[in-house]
C-alpha cells in the first residue's frame, strides 16, 4: 500500500510501473475534502509500452567543439551525459519524458544552465547561448 499525504486539491495521473512499461494507470480528481481514495491497480493487466522523448539541440558559442551535455531529472535519478560536436550540436535519444535540469560545461567551467520540459514525441531543436 502507498499514502500520499498532504496532497493539494488537483488531478493526478497515478502509475505503476516497471522498467520501460507502465503497467497500469489511472486518473484522479482530488478535492478539498477528499479525505481517503483508495485506487487498485492490478499488476497483471495488460502491459503498455512507455513513449520514450527525445531532446536535440545546438550551442551557440564561441569554441563549441566537445562541450558536456547534461541532462539531470527533477523526479527521479536519471542522469544522461553527452558532447557536442565540431558545430555545436548534441542529441539525447530514447529518455524517459519529464522536467529536467539541463547543463552545458567545459571540462572546468559551467557555461548555461535552465530547466527544460521533454515531450514523449519531442521534434524541437533547443538552441544555447551561454
């Protein structure tokens, strides 16, 4: 069993997973006087595959060549690494979609960071100027 407690009035998508699947979900309107809500989600329902995102982009600056990429999770311990090559460029495939931190350093210095939203379908190419 899990309790969320002190939850703000809202909706909630509720989610069991495993892996790369979300085995099952449900929606959930909260009110301000919803006091307990009990949800059953069965794990052996049917399995759906989870859509995985995707994040290019470009820096715009001087000597971009072998620049690191990092994308941090606001939610949970997903951390992805890249470089960027000769013009400035960079993609992440096949990341689970969420908020995360997005950073760009040299080998000693912090250049740019913001926090960025990756979609299921993400087609955008986000362009950074440190």
């Amino acid at each position: 069993m899990v309790v969320f407690e002190d939850l703000p009035p809202g909706t909630y998508r509720i989610q069991l997973r495993s892996d790369l699947f979300v085995r099952r979900e449900r929606m959930v309107e909260l009110g301000a006087q919803n006091i307990w809500y009990p949800i059953v989600l069965a794990i052996d329902m049917p399995i759906d595959p989870l859509p995985l995102g995707n994040l290019r982009g470009h820096v715009d600056s001087a000597n971009v060549n072998n620049l690191w990429v990092k994308l941090v999770s606001m939610f949970d311990d997903t951390c992805l690494h890249s470089k960027t090559d000769a013009d400035g460029n960079f993609h992440f495939r096949g990341m689970p979609p969420g908020r995360y931190l997005l950073l760009v350093y040299s080998d000693t210095k912090l250049l740019h960071q913001r926090e960025i939203d990756v979609g299921y379908f993400d087609k955008n190419v986000l362009t950074i100027t440190p």
